[in-house]
C-alpha cells in the first residue's frame, strides 16, 4: 500500500488500521519528523514543491506494485487523534 502524506492528521490513524490489517506500507513525508515507526511502514521522502524530490521519489518505488493508493497530502483535521473512533474510520475507509 502507498500512503502520500503518512504524516497528516488523517493518515496516523489509517496507517494503523492498515497495519492491524498486515498491510506493508510506503508512505511519504516532507520532513523527518513525527514519522510513526513500524518495521512494515518504509518512508519514502516526498516534497512535492521539488522536482527533484519527486523524480526522487518516483525512482525510488518504480520496482513496487501498489495494491492500494491513499492520499492524505494536504488533508488536515480539526480532530485530534485520541478523538478518533477507530471503528468508525475503519468503516469509513471500507
């Protein structure tokens, strides 16, 4: 599964659920911090203001193939993580 933008409001509690699921993840960031570490989530860098960051970015997964593409670039959330029901995001997303 690709996750652009692992690091947004959003994307924490889905790239847990995802995890729960046995899913191996590559998701991106512009920076290196607030990065959740799991041995099955690889972090790609991703700025999307830098060509060649994305030329980057586009080399380094060009030998993967995607089941699943989410995009969390850009979404934010009034909603902190703790407020989240997982349960109900688990739905949402199904």
């Amino acid at each position: 599964m690709l996750v652009l933008g692992g690091t947004s409001s959003l994307a924490h509690p889905f790239l847990q659920l995802a995890l729960d699921e046995g899913y191996e993840i590559t998701a991106t960031s512009r920076k290196e911090s607030n990065l959740m570490k799991h041995p099955h989530i690889h972090w790609e860098n991703l700025n999307l203001d830098s060509e060649k960051s994305v030329l980057n970015f586009i080399d380094s997964i060009n030998r993967f193939k995607f089941q699943f593409i989410f995009d969390f670039i850009g979404k934010t959330s009034s909603i902190e993580e703790h407020e989240i029901d997982l349960l109900k995001l688990k739905k949402y997303f199904s």
